[in-house]
C-alpha cells in the first residue's frame, strides 16, 4: 500500500514539473512575440554582434591629390576619388584611366579594412569604389596607402579633406604608415601642383637625402693604367630642393589633423 502511494506522489511530482515547464515557455514565447526584438536590440541597432555600425549614410565622395612616381621612376601627381554608399562590403578600384600594380591593389584593400574599422563601420553594410586619375599611363608600389586611407576616412564622414596637403606612405594594418621612396620626386610633384604641405612617413628622412655622385678615378702601375669607380656623397635638402615644407607622421589619425579631418 505504501508503495502504490509512493508511486503516486512521484508521478505527480514529475506532473507538476511538466506543466511548470510548459507555462514558463508559454511565458517566455509570449514575451518574445509582445517584443520581437528586444534579444536581438544590440545586433539590429550596432549593423553586427560585435558593436560596429552599419553604414547609414547615402552616396558619399572624397577627393585627395597625391604624388606618385610612374614606372620611368618620374614624380607626378595623381587624383585619388573615393566614393561610398550602402552595399555588402564591395571594394571596387576603377582602372580605366591608369594601369595600377596589384600592390596599389592591395593597398586600396588595407585602407578600406583601416578606414571601416577607425569608423567603426560594418564592412558588409558598405561599398567602396576606388578611381585614380594620373598623369601618367602606370603607377606603381603601395606608396598611395596612407592617401587612400584618408581619403576613405573622409568619405565615410561625408567630409572634405584640406586640398593643399598631400601625402605619401604605405599603410599597415593597425594605421601606421610605412616606408616611402623617391621622397624628393614625390615632393616635387606635390609642389608644382599646390600643395603646401607635404607629409611623409617617420624614419623615410623626410629632411635630408643622400644621392651618390659616381666617377671614374684612373692611375698607373708602372705602363699599365687602372681606373675604378668612385662614389661621392651629396647630401639633398629634399624640402629646400621641392620648395616646399616636409612633415613626417607616423599613424593615420596624426595625419588627420594635417587634413582637417574631425
């Protein structure tokens, strides 16, 4: 008997659990259907799980001109265009007025993932059309990645970006700005197209230019005649060569201020 009675109380413990169970579901259903999003708020109101926006501006475009040296090894200068607008995280870079290496290719790549995570922006909400109008038929190097970097910084501000001050420099993945060559062809270029200012990566001596001036130098042994090359220093004040002032920067955002950029 006491068994039979055991039995009992257990089945409607187990009972009483399913039904407890079955109405804090239907509790917690009828939450979700009087708040549909209230679980997904952050994800909806961020653009991503991981805090970053989605894009909410329209059609949006920034303009920067920067130097660049043609495969003639020659400094001229080029317009950068970029153009933003709502998409899927598209990155296009127009070639139809310039050949460019798959390092400017590159770049273009890096400066977008720089520019959309310094924003704070969902890369799949966005997309990205990169033109380069120069003076040249080739440009070449990944020097333009610091230009590119900051001209989509403004474009997804929808801001201008000063047009007196230009800027050469490779990017990095964490926005600082890497080596650049032919500073003095590049400060050249800058010059004769307006710039007042020129701004060039740390360390690439942005100030001084060492140029090598080779010769041939000719003595006797005995009747024979040896001559050998030989190399003389020439230090260039490369701002005092181009006319124009020198900046170095080290990462983006200290660029910035130079571009007026907020």
């Amino acid at each position: 008997m006491a068994r039979n009675t055991e039995k009992k109380s257990s089945k409607k413990i187990v009972l009483l659990s399913i039904i407890i169970i079955v109405a804090l579901s239907v509790l917690a259903y009828q939450s979700m259907i009087k708040e549909p999003y209230k679980y997904e708020s952050k994800i909806n109101e961020a653009g991503h799980a991981d805090g970053s926006l989605a894009f909410s501006g329209g059609f949006q475009s920034a303009i920067l001109k920067l130097p660049a040296v043609n495969s003639n090894d020659t400094g001229v200068s080029a317009y950068l265009t970029v153009n933003v607008k709502k998409g899927t995280g598209g990155i296009f870079l127009d070639v139809s007025n310039v050949l460019t290496k798959e390092d400017t290719q590159n770049s273009a790549r890096m400066a977008a993932a720089f520019a959309e995570k310094h924003e704070n922006i969902n890369s799949n909400t966005v997309d990205l059309f990169y033109n380069i109008r120069a003076f040249a038929p080739v440009i070449e190097g990944p020097s333009a990645g610091a230009a590119l970097t900051i001209t989509t910084i403004a474009a997804l501000k929808n801001e201008t970006p000063a047009s007196d001050v230009m800027i050469t420099g490779t990017i990095n993945h964490d926005g600082t700005i890497g080596p650049s060559g032919k500073i003095l062809e590049k400060a050249k270029a800058a010059k004769e197209v307006g710039a007042r200012l020129f701004l060039v990566p740390v360390g690439s001596v942005s100030s001084l230019e060492t140029n090598y001036t080779e010769s041939e130098y000719c003595q006797k042994w005995g009747d024979y005649e040896y001559c050998q090359p030989e190399f003389t220093t020439k230090i260039i004040n490369v701002s005092k060569a181009a006319g124009i002032p020198i900046v170095e920067v080290a990462t983006v955002d200290e660029a910035l201020k130079y571009f007026e950029l907020k």
